[in-house]
C-alpha cells in the first residue's frame, strides 16, 4: 500500500503506483517539484525543455503558424493544423483543439496578438523552448515524440505529467530520471542553497508520493 509519510526511490514508488487499483482510464502519471527560487526574480526563474525517452503517451495535436510553402515540412512532420492568418482568426474566437504551437519567426508580430490567449495556458511559442523556428518539421517531429516543456509558476513549484501508468515500469522511470536531470541541471546562478526541496510523484486519482533526494543526487 502507499504510504504518505515514506520517502521513496524512483524504482519503490513506481512499483506502489503500479500495484495500488486504479480507475478504468489511463491515468497521466505526474511529478511536482518544490524548488529553493523565488519565481519573483527573473534571475531565479526555472524554464526549459526537454525529451522524454518513452514519450507521454499521450496523442499530442500540433498546430503551426507561418506562411506560404514554409508549411510544408511542418505537414511532412505530422502537424494536425497547419496555416496562418485563418488560424489566428480562429484562436482569437476561442477554438483551442490543440496541444502545442509552433511559429515561424516571420510570424511572430501577428502571433504576439495571441499572448492574453495563449500565454496562460503555457502554448504562446518561444524561441527559447524551440517553438518558434524556420526548422518548422523538425519542432513538429519532436512535439511528436514527447518534448515537452517545464516552467516554475508563481508558488515556486513545477508540475509536469510524464507518461501513463499503463507504460512498463522501467519506462516510467526513465521518464522520471530524465525529468529530474534536467531540471536539476536548470538551476539558476543565483540561487543560494538547496534548489531541490521536494518532489512528489502522483497518477490522475492517486497518491502523491514523497522521493527520497538523498537518492537522487539532487542539489
């Protein structure tokens, strides 16, 4: 049974989640970090990307922006919606059937329109998390394959859902370790002792689950 109060490595708490009944859907299996920064100072904000070596396991629907034929290779690559103004059009009057957003650069000053939009639902496409490229097939055939973004929110904590509890063990683990690695690795200079404070592992209905850090080899 899982136990609240234990701290857990990666492999335990895995195991529990596995063994404990859970609903009939595929629960989305989830990680919550509490980090030592103080989301206040842009020196000591937490962003980035990064590639799941398993996937999400979840069908990700990619939408991108940009003009005439640069759209091709984002079609090659699989992307659901491909176009621009007509897309804008319809964002501005509330469609939202995706899951990521990609733009060429050249469409960015229309694109910025969207910012109260898609800004607090984490799609609005930044340079730095790959999202706004002219390498539009390459972005797509990542978002595919299980890119996915972290950023610190306002209470200084990041959540981020890594796969399905339907997926092997050894993949979920794989998904957490590499999670945990590269936030690790996106510590701001500026912040002063312990940036790792907590982290908890968690499925849609269930538990949340406590990580020993001295296993980690987190700082």
């Amino acid at each position: 049974m899982a136990d609240v109060e234990k701290a857990y490595s990666v492999a335990e708490a895995v195991s529990v989640f596995k063994k404990i009944p859970h609903p009939k859907f595929d629960e989305t299996v989830e990680m919550s970090f509490n980090l030592g920064t103080d989301p206040k100072h842009s020196d000591q904000m937490v962003r980035g990307t990064l590639m799941l070596p398993n996937g999400t396991g979840k069908k990700v629907r990619v939408l991108v922006l940009c003009k005439g034929e640069a759209g091709n290779a984002a079609k090659e690559a699989g992307a659901e919606y491909v176009g621009g103004d007509d897309l804008i059009a319809k964002i501005t009057s509330g469609w939202m059937d995706f899951d990521v957003v990609i733009s060429s650069p050249d469409m960015m000053r229309d694109v910025g329109k969207l910012g109260k939009v898609l800004g607090p639902r984490g799609l609005m496409p930044n340079p730095k998390t790959g999202t706004v490229t002219n390498d539009l097939g390459r972005a797509v055939k990542e978002a595919k394959a299980g890119k996915i973004e972290f950023k610190l929110d306002k209470q200084g904590n990041i959540n981020i859902g890594i796969g399905k509890i339907s997926f092997e063990e050894k993949a979920i683990c794989e998904n957490i370790d590499t999670v945990i690695n590269a936030i690790n690795k996106s510590r701001p200079q500026a912040v002063k002792g312990k940036f790792i404070k907590n982290i908890a592992i968690s499925t849609t209905m269930g538990p949340g689950l406590k990580l020993d850090l001295a296993k980690l080899g987190t700082t």
